[in-house]
C-alpha cells in the first residue's frame, strides 16, 4: 500500500497541482486582459468575469485531494487537541474520533460523488450555462466532482493509515521530496 500511496503522491504533487497551477495562471492572465482592454480600449468580453471564476473554482475543485493530504483545509482540531494532552487514554480516545471522522468524510465524499453525477449529466442533457449563457455550466460540475473523487482517494489512503496506526502498526509515510506547484 506504501507504493500505491507514493504514486498517489506523485500524481498529485508532480501532474493535479501544476494543473491547478496552469489553470490559474491562465485566469490571471484573462483577469489583466480584461483590464486592459476594459479601461484601456473600452470594451470587454461579457463572458469573462464567468470564465475568471468558474476556471478559479475548477482549480480550487483539483486541489481538494492534495490539501486533504496535508491536512491543510478546514480543520476543527480544538476538542482533540485536548485530548492529546490528557494522557494515553485520551490520546487513544482522540486517535479514534480522528480516525471515525476521517471514515464518515469518505462515507460522504463517495454519496456526493455518487448522486452529484446523475446532475452532472442532467446538466450536460440540458445543456445548463453560466450567467453570461456561453459558457457551459457542465463541465465545472464534472471537475468539481473530480476533485471530491480525488479527495476521496486522499481518505482512502488516510482511512488504511488510520486502521494501521489503530492496531498497533505503522501508518502510510509521506514520501520524501515530493513537492508540487502550489507547496
């Protein structure tokens, strides 16, 4: 499993977060063109406040995975940082609400994976689109689900890890120098 986790890492390390990267770059650089050609020359594309943040949202969607991985999102951590300082029992008792919260977000990860993609088709059937009515709103929803679907797998290999490290064994390493674009 340590291998498969590695090759996860690298994947995302090495191909999600220059993508991601690209992909912001990209908006940046449509953002200071709009500028320029807004305040400059007095006329603008009327879709591209749309593209500017649905591609942003596209980028944010790919790094869901990596950020889950590092432990880097949203995180309430209060309650079992006082766990950790009571003792071994406490300690333990904290590794298992950990581990439980880590299983229910794959749990769930996989429910909105699973129900997101009849709406990803119903969108692409309907042909659903932003607000400006260029561009079209579907592949944003794929991407989006994606990006939990690559969250996921960051939970599965937590969840393993997890397990590991509850019976007594040693859980998932990150493995050593891998750094990508967004580090």
């Amino acid at each position: 499993m340590q291998r498969a986790y590695v090759i996860w890492c690298a994947f995302q390390d090495k191909v999600l977060a220059y993508v991601a990267a690209l992909v912001l770059l990209a908006c940046t650089l449509l953002a200071v063109v709009e500028i320029i050609r807004r305040y400059v020359f007095g006329v603008s594309f009327y879709w591209q406040q749309d593209a500017v943040t649905f591609f942003i949202l596209s980028a944010v969607y790919l790094v869901f995975g990596i950020s889950q991985r590092h432990g880097v999102h949203l995180n309430v951590t209060a309650f079992l940082g006082l766990l950790e300082h009571r003792g071994p029992g406490a300690r333990r008792a904290g590794e298992v609400i950990n581990f439980l919260a880590t299983l229910i977000s794959l749990v769930f990860l996989v429910a909105v994976v699973w129900w997101g993609i009849p709406e990803a088709h119903d969108s692409q059937r309907f042909d659903t689109r932003t607000e400006s009515l260029l561009l079209p709103l579907w592949p944003f929803l794929w991407v989006l689900l994606a990006g939990f679907a690559l969250m996921a797998v960051s939970l599965v290999f937590q969840v393993y890890s997890g397990i590991q490290k509850l019976v007594g064994r040693d859980g998932l390493e990150e493995p050593e120098g891998t750094r990508g674009a967004l580090h």
